[in-house]
C-alpha cells in the first residue's frame, strides 16, 4: 500500500509544491492534489520533474463538478472537468474521488435518478483517460438526519449504487471514520475485492460514543479508538496495494506548522502500520 498525504490535517500547506517537498521529507509515498492547478503552474514536463525529483506519485484528484444540485450547475462544470482528467493522466493519476452524503432535502428517489445518470457521465469521461471514479459513503450518525431524508450511508448501498451506474471504472472509497461510524468490521473488509476499492482515506476518532462522532472532529492516525491494525489488515487481505492517504478533517485548522504536522502524521502511520505487522 502507497501511504499518503492530502492537505487536511496538515495546516497551512501553501501549495501543491509544498505538499509533494513534506511528502517526500517525512518518507510518503503519495499525494492527493490538484493535478490541473500544479499543471497550470509548473507545465505538465516541470510537474512530472518534481514528482519524480521527489518519489512521489499523485494518489488522486477531487471531483470539482457539482452533481449535486441543479442540471445547468452540472453541464457547467463538465468541461473543466474534461481538462481535470487530462491533467491527471499527464501526471500519472489514476483515480478521482467524491463524497455521497448520507441525507438530502430533496425526494431521495428522484435525487437518486438525477444524480445516478451524471455520475454515468463523469465516469465515462473519467474512463477515456483512463481514470477511476471513487465515490465515498459517508458515516457519522449526525449527517444523517442533517438534511430532510435519509440517503445512502453504507458500503453496501454504495456498492448497489455502483452496479446501477454500470461503469466498469467507478469504484468505492473507503475511508477509515466512515467504516467505524457504520459500524463496518474486518470481516466486511475481507469480503470485498481489491478492485472494488478505488481509493483509501485514513485518520482516527475521538473516544466518544460512536455516534456521537462527528464528521469534522477527527484526530490523526493511531490516536484515537479506531481498529486502524485491523483496517490495514483486512485491506493487505483481500490485496488491496493502492493509495491509503490521511484525511483530518478538524473544527479549526490546525494551527501548528506543517512540518510538524507532517512528522506527526508519520508517527502514526508508523504506529498503525508496525500494529498491522506491514
């Protein structure tokens, strides 16, 4: 497995740049950025200098279109999105990833219609680039009723949800908080297959009842209540080799600097990866 970074839970990271030199620095193997941005910046030859000056590859980009709302907010950002992907194969990037939420304020069903034929699209523009499509199901009990009606918040659901789409690159995202907060086990791990997973996000919970974890209240990894041995365990299992990047999402950012938040995040990587015995 690729461990990585993304810019939540390491402060003030003033640019993808500064991402790749604390990834490399403190011995990740990956980043999740903004490969259109870094492109802009550097040009696609320069960019590919760093990444390869420094050892580390792009784990993967964000969705940037709006799937959520309205059509005209969707079409709009389907062109960006075409130059996204390009810049992201340019790169290496094999994967972008979204986030489903687990209540919506509009009726479910026809949410669902709506959203199932444009996640169709990106996928398939995702795929001419040959990218992957991670959608991440999204836990915490107070999200769940946060908004009118219940939607999708499980692996499961996820993987349905999947199926109906039918594009053969989209996949789950599978991260930590969110697979302890539905109440998810090793077991349920193991049952899936590697090439299910497109991507992996890791941090850790506070010791509080699970459900009143919250969302935005994360710690890093190995300092919390999370089985994150078991996690790694049940992922190295079933075959899993890809990215597994911190995510700390937190009420204020952080206000250390990001080279020892960086160092941290490394402490619990090591922590949580010598427990899994990888």
């Amino acid at each position: 497995m690729l461990k990585g970074l993304s810019r939540a839970g390491l402060g003030a990271v003033e640019n993808d740049e500064q991402l790749i030199d604390l990834a490399a620095r403190f011995g990740f193997d990956c980043v999740d950025l903004n490969a259109l941005g870094l492109v802009k910046r550097l040009g696609e030859d320069q960019a590919n200098a760093l990444l390869r000056q420094k050892g580390i590859v792009v784990g993967a980009i964000g969705l940037s279109v709006d799937w959520r709302t309205t059509d005209a907010n969707f079409r709009a950002g389907l062109g960006r999105l075409v130059e996204e992907a390009a810049a992201a194969a340019a790169l290496g990037c094999t994967r972008c990833c979204t986030y489903i939420l687990p209540s919506v304020d509009q009726s479910p069903a026809h949410f669902m219609a709506l959203a199932t034929g444009r996640l169709r699209k990106i996928a398939q523009i995702l795929g001419a680039f040959g990218i992957r499509l991670g959608l991440e199901f999204v836990g915490p009990h107070h999200l769940r009723t946060r908004w009118a009606y219940p939607f999708i918040w499980t692996a499961q659901e996820t993987l349905d949800w999947i199926d109906a789409i039918g594009e053969p690159n989209v996949g789950l995202l599978l991260d930590a908080y969110h697979w302890y907060t539905t109440g998810m086990t090793v077991a349920d791990i193991e049952a899936l297959r590697a090439d299910q997973i497109v991507h992996v996000h890791i941090n850790d919970a506070k010791n509080v009842p699970v459900g009143e974890a919250l969302d935005n209240d994360r710690v890093y990894p190995g300092e919390g209540v999370i089985d994150l041995a078991g996690f790694l365990r049940g992922l190295n299992h079933i075959g899993y080799r890809g990215p597994v990047v911190q995510e700390i999402l937190t009420p204020e950012p952080p206000k250390e600097a990001p080279e020892v938040l960086a160092q941290r995040s490394r402490a619990g990587f090591d922590k949580v990866f010598a427990a899994a015995g990888l």
